[in-house]
C-alpha cells in the first residue's frame, strides 16, 4: 500500500488544482483558505515522508515510473514549502481582474509535474514531465500581459525544442542497446564506453538546459524571469531549474565516471564555472532588478553544478545546501523584486532611490538575502558554497593556497571571485533603490501588506537561521547526498 504513496507528489497537486476549479462558486475566503491548507498539508506530509525514509522506517515507495526516494521527496518538500508562500503573496495579485482562480489551478498543476520530474528514473517520464512543466510555466509567464512576456514565452517554448531532441536521441540510444527507458533495471554492460560517454553528455546538456546552463540557459533564462509575475519568476528560479538539475543528475549520474571520467568531471566542472562566472558579469551590468537577478541565478546554478561534476559525497551535499540556500534567498529576492513594482511601478534599478526610510521591512529583507547569497559568514550562502569548495579539494584538485584556515582551488578561486562580484552588484543595487533621501512620488509609499511581506520575513528568517544553526538541516541533506553518490558509476 505505501508503494501508491509515489503518486502523492504528483497526483495530489493536480487533485488540488481540480477541487479549486470546482470551488469557483464560492467565496474567494473559501478559495484562499483551501490553497495555503491544501499545500501546507501536502508541505508537511512530504516532510514527514522524509524523515521515515531517512530513519529507515520506510523504504521508497514505488508505483509504476515513479519512485519517490529521497532525492525526489525532497524536491518535493521544496516545491510544496515555496508553493504555500508563493501562493499566499500572490493572493495580492486578485486585485487585478485576469488574476483570477485559473493562475492558481495552473500554478497546483505545475508544482504536480515539477514533483513529478524529479521523482522518476524512466527517461522518457522525465522528459514528458518536464515539458508539461514548461508549458504550465509558460502559460504562468503570460499572465505578465505584456509584449516582452509574450516575447519571453516565445523564446522559452523554442529552446525546449532543443532540449527534447537531445533527450529523446539519447532515449532512442539506451532504448536500442538495453531494452529499457527505465535506469533502475539498466543493464549498463550493454553499452560500449563511447555510448557511455554519448549518454552522459546528451542528459547533461538535454536537462540541463532547462536547469540554465550554458550556453542555452542565458538565452530563455533572463527574459522568461524578468518578464513574469514576480510569484512566478521566484518558482522558476527557486525550484523549477533545481528540479530539473536533480532530474539531471539523476539520469546522468548512472554513466558518470565509468569512462572518460576524468573529461566528464572537467567538462562539467569547466560548464559550472563558466556560468559562475558569466552569471556574475552580466548580473554586474544589469539595470533592470529582476533582469539581475536572473543572471545571478544562472552564476548560482553555476555552483550547484560545479559540486555534482565533483561528484564527490561532500560536494553532492554542498551543492544540495545550495539548492536549498538558493531557494531561500533568491526566491526572496524576487518575491521582493514583486513589492518594488507592486509599490513603485519600476524595476528599474536608477529610478528608484530612497526607499528604506518609507519600506524598512522590504530594505532589510533585500540587504539580508543579498548578503546570504553573497556568501557572507553565519548566513546559509557560506555553508553550502564552502561545502562545494570542500569537494574540490576530494575530488584532488590542488591546494594553491591557504587562507584563514581555507583551502583554495582553482574552483573556490573563481567561487570567491564570483562571490565578490555578486556582493559589489547587488550592495549597489541596494544603495540605489533603498539608501538617500524618497523622492517625493514616494513619500506616501509603506511596506506591503502582511500577504506579500510574510513570505519573504519567513524565507529571509531561514537564511539566518540555517547559516546559524546548519544541523538543523545538514543530517538529512547528507542522507540525501549519500543517496545521490551510490548512484554514480
């Protein structure tokens, strides 16, 4: 009976979406109250889940395709927690008329299919899941009604055509040499260590395009979350690309390192700095917040996939941290970025200025979730990044130097470099929107309401206290590395 339990991640946010539409009939209050009870139970039973698989009181349940392990419950615990606090700010956005019920039966939808995507080993699965997730998305990006979302849309939709054909020739591949889609019962001596190699590298760039990486990720990435509702840019960014990184690690992992491993790891490795790095720089130019913090979610993705490419258990651990870190201050990041032009009616970094003084509670949110991400000490940031910088030194890059008690490798090197860069850009963003002096348009402007600050307080609070108390999430995220390692070849 437990088995049936790996439909619930997927299934029930679907079954949420359809009890929504049939509740369109009654009272808004119903409508609301049903949403944040209906995700926060889902939120709080992946979780207990969780727990039971990591004490051993349960093994993976699994139902046809999908198992839902720990790699995948967690994702789902991360979809379903984000979920609950995205759908309570966007309870703002019913004051505008085409925000009606249907932004939040597509939004259950797709927290159903990113569940889903992670929660699966059958290629073709995967791929589907990913794809309905995509549509969802975009569906979600044109509630922005504007041209440029519309634009966005469109470039988002094309370049998952790339995607599909580099998955499905790979499928087409391990379908003609082993009989199956389905990784668990893969008898990987039927493959010569070329398709080996071929497989690896087709599920590196066919699901890692839609986790953002290089060079196809900074082509849809920066327009589909600057143009989207901010509820949606923070999804996107928070969890969707994170998801779709553990869906490809998840396929990519069972033909790592059995050959040409050590071109694997430099391939991976070198991909994951370079969108370090780049994310850093564009982010540094940018004068559009949202646009800004879509490219340092593309050099943050550059430090998750830097520590799978390791693949190393400390470095899987420090790049999970990071998923969980990312989640956490970027979504906050975004959910503010949706404050700024719900008050100010601008993104634009120049036409702001002043806004500390009239929002506190917004300013020091934004001030905390950038130093976190940052990499600032006693924030969550530090822990994770520094993980990642642990691996490199397992993984037997050498030791330039020593500083403070810290090792640096080629890798921490451009890590910190990235670090610093990201620091300069967003303390400037900082200085220009909240420090100075109002302008008078602004003078009568105030921090939100609770339904959009809450959220934020709640996400921004996590950054301090997991950068304060790790253990308190370190025991099961190494559970889930572990889980993670046994897989890779």
């Amino acid at each position: 009976m437990i088995d049936y339990y790996a439909l619930v991640p997927v299934l029930f946010p679907i079954l949420g979406g359809l009890i929504l539409y049939l509740l369109l009939g009654f009272s808004e209050k119903i409508q609301r109250s049903f949403i944040v009870c209906f995700m926060g139970l889902l939120c709080v039973m992946n979780l207990l889940y969780l727990i039971a698989l990591q004490n051993g009181t349960i093994q993976p349940a699994a139902a046809g395709p999908l198992v839902l392990d720990a790699p995948g419950i967690f994702i789902s615990c991360l979809v379903t927690f984000l979920g609950t606090l995205i759908l309570v700010y966007s309870f703002i956005y019913r004051k505008n008329n085409h925000f009606d019920s249907t932004f939040f039966i597509i939004y259950l939808v797709l927290a159903g299919m990113m569940c889903g995507m992670a929660c699966t080993y059958n290629v073709l699965v995967m791929l589907v899941l990913l794809e309905a997730a995509t549509v969802t998305s975009a569906v979600l990006i044109l509630f922005g009604r504007t041209k440029r979302a519309i634009r966005a849309t469109y470039i988002y939709l094309a370049i998952s055509i790339v995607e599909v054909i580099l998955v499905i020739y790979g499928a087409f591949i391990l379908y003609s040499c082993t009989g199956t889609l389905d990784l668990r019962f893969m008898d990987i001596s039927l493959l010569s260590s070329g398709d080996i190699s071929l497989l690896a590298l087709l599920f590196l760039f066919g699901f890692g395009t839609k986790a953002g990486l290089l060079p196809l990720g900074s082509i849809w990435l920066p327009p589909a979350h600057a143009d989207a509702p901010a509820a949606i840019s923070a999804t996107m960014s928070g969890i969707l690309i994170k998801a779709s990184v553990v869906a490809m690690v998840k396929v990519m992992y069972p033909f790592f390192l059995i050959s040409n491993g050590e071109m694997l790891m430099f391939i991976v490795t070198f991909i994951g700095t370079l969108n370090m790095v780049l994310g850093g720089i564009m982010a540094l130019f940018a004068c559009h917040i949202k646009r800004l913090l879509a490219w340092s979610s593309i050099s943050q993705i550059g430090y998750i996939i830097v520590g799978f490419g390791l693949a190393t258990p400390v470095a899987i651990y420090g790049s999970l941290f990071h998923i969980l870190n990312h989640m956490l201050f970027k979504g906050s990041l975004f959910l503010i970025s949706g404050i700024l032009l719900y008050q100010v009616h601008t993104l634009q970094i120049k036409k702001m200025g002043g806004l500390g003084k009239i929002m506190p509670l917004t300013a020091g949110s934004f001030l905390i979730a950038s130093l976190a991400m940052s990499g600032l000490p006693f924030l969550n940031g530090f822990i994770s990044k520094e993980l990642i910088y642990e691996g490199s030194v397992e993984a037997g890059f050498p030791v330039i130097f020593s500083l403070f008690g810290l090792e640096f490798t080629i890798i921490s090197i451009f890590g910190w470099i990235t670090s610093i860069v990201i620091f300069i850009t967003l303390i400037r963003a900082f200085y220009l929107m909240f420090m100075g002096t109002p302008r008078e348009s602004f003078r009568e402007l105030h921090d939100p309401e609770p339904c959009m600050l809450v959220p934020v307080l709640i996400m921004v609070g996590l950054c301090i206290i997991i950068g304060l108390f790790p253990d308190l999430v370190s025991g099961t995220l190494q559970y889930i590395a572990e889980t993670l390692y046994q897989m890779k070849g």
